[in-house]
C-alpha cells in the first residue's frame, strides 16, 4: 500500500513578506466580514421614543445606571417605608408587601453593581 503524504508531511514552504502582508489582508477581511454579520451592533434603544420627556444618554456606563438604581430603589424604599406605618389594614400590608418587592430589588441592584466591569 502506498502512501499518499509523506511521514512526517513536508514543512510549508517559506513565503515572502508580500504573500504573508496579503495574507493578513485577506485574514482580516474575512474577520471583518464576518464580525459585520456575526456580530451585528445593537441598535438605538427601544425605550428612548420621541414622545418621552426622560432619556437616558446612551454613552452612560452601567456601573452609572446601577448606582442610579440603586440610589431610586433607596429612596422608594424611604418613601413606602413612611407610607405604611401610617396605615392599617390591609392597606398597610400591600404598602408593606411593597416594600419587601423594593428591598428584594435593590439587595439585586446593589449586587450588580458589586459585580459589574469597570472600563
């Protein structure tokens, strides 16, 4: 039986500068190319209609929403915290169940903001 590739196979031949520059052309192309339908750049915000009064710039960072977050989460919690020790009932309890929503939210956005990437 003969063998087609020789054992071990022979080492690729030397290129010249100017084969491997157009190799890299033709490498990042393709990258671009396929980074171009692979990886698609979002688009604009959905929420940011030209109805609405409030923005949000888009350029803000994360870690900057989330301390924003947090700190409204914070003061919702202050908020309904003053409301239902002034009630009774069942209208205290649905103040209270509320609150618990609020704090659970804010223990979640404090937590990401703990773990998110600082550019």
């Amino acid at each position: 039986m003969v063998k087609v590739t020789p054992n071990p196979p022979a080492a690729d031949e030397p290129t010249s500068r100017a084969q491997s520059a157009r190799n890299k052309k033709i490498d990042d192309a393709a990258t671009r190319a396929l980074d171009y339908y692979l990886k698609p750049k979002p688009k604009g915000e959905t929420s940011d209609k030209s109805d609405s009064i409030f923005r949000i710039d888009p350029g803000v960072d994360s870690e900057c929403l989330l301390a924003n977050l947090s700190e409204n989460l914070a003061s919702a919690n202050a908020m309904i915290s003053d409301l239902a020790f002034d009630l009774d009932g069942s209208r205290r309890r649905v103040a209270l169940g509320i609150l618990q929503v609020i704090e659970v939210s804010e223990l979640l956005a404090n937590r990401a903001l703990d773990i998110v990437e600082v550019r």
